[in-house]
C-alpha cells in the first residue's frame, strides 16, 4: 500500500479556478453561506468570522470553483482535509478509526 498520494497540478487551472472563487466569495450567496456559522464539515457552530472557503473536490486535483464544490469550512477541518477527495477521506477514516483486529 502506498503512503502518499501523488498527483500533478495544473497550474492553469488552478490559477482559473481560484480567480472564479474570489470572485464567488463577494457573492450574495456566500455570504449566506458564511452567515450561517457552521461548518460543512464537523458541523461545529464557529461564526462566520471564523469561517474559509473550501472546495469539496480540491482545485488543486482538478474540481472548479461552482456553489456546488464550495462549502464554508472551519481552519482545524481545512487543515485536516488537506487536498483530499470525499472517498480519500472516508477511506483515511475508516482505516484510521477502526480497532487494530
């Protein structure tokens, strides 16, 4: 088994789809989003303050910046994602949570 992911990124696309969330960031629906306080992930109360921008599907393993990849998400879960996919995640979990058998 693997220790490590490795991807390449393109860094044309990445460049695209960080503009095209700054650019969502100033919408009225993000910041509805953030108003909310919650993140998307531990579904913690943290305030909007306290609140960033992540992409479901990183930017950086080619997902776009579209209100349907974009959640608000706390700083211990963005540092705890990392650039993980939603299966790399439930994988991480499940092999990192389950009892030594």
């Amino acid at each position: 088994m693997c220790d490590y992911i490795e991807f390449k990124s393109d860094p044309v696309h990445s460049r695209r789809e960080r503009e095209k969330a700054r650019q969502l960031r100033k919408t009225a629906w993000w910041q509805a989003q953030l108003q909310k306080g919650v993140c998307h992930y531990c579904g913690r109360q943290v305030g909007a303050a306290n609140l960033t921008m992540d992409h479901v599907i990183p930017v950086a393993r080619g997902g776009r910046s579209i209100k349907g990849n974009c959640v608000p998400c706390c700083k211990e879960c963005n540092n705890q994602k990392r650039a993980l996919t939603p299966a790399e995640q439930i994988l991480n979990k499940l092999f990192t949570d389950s009892p030594n058998i």
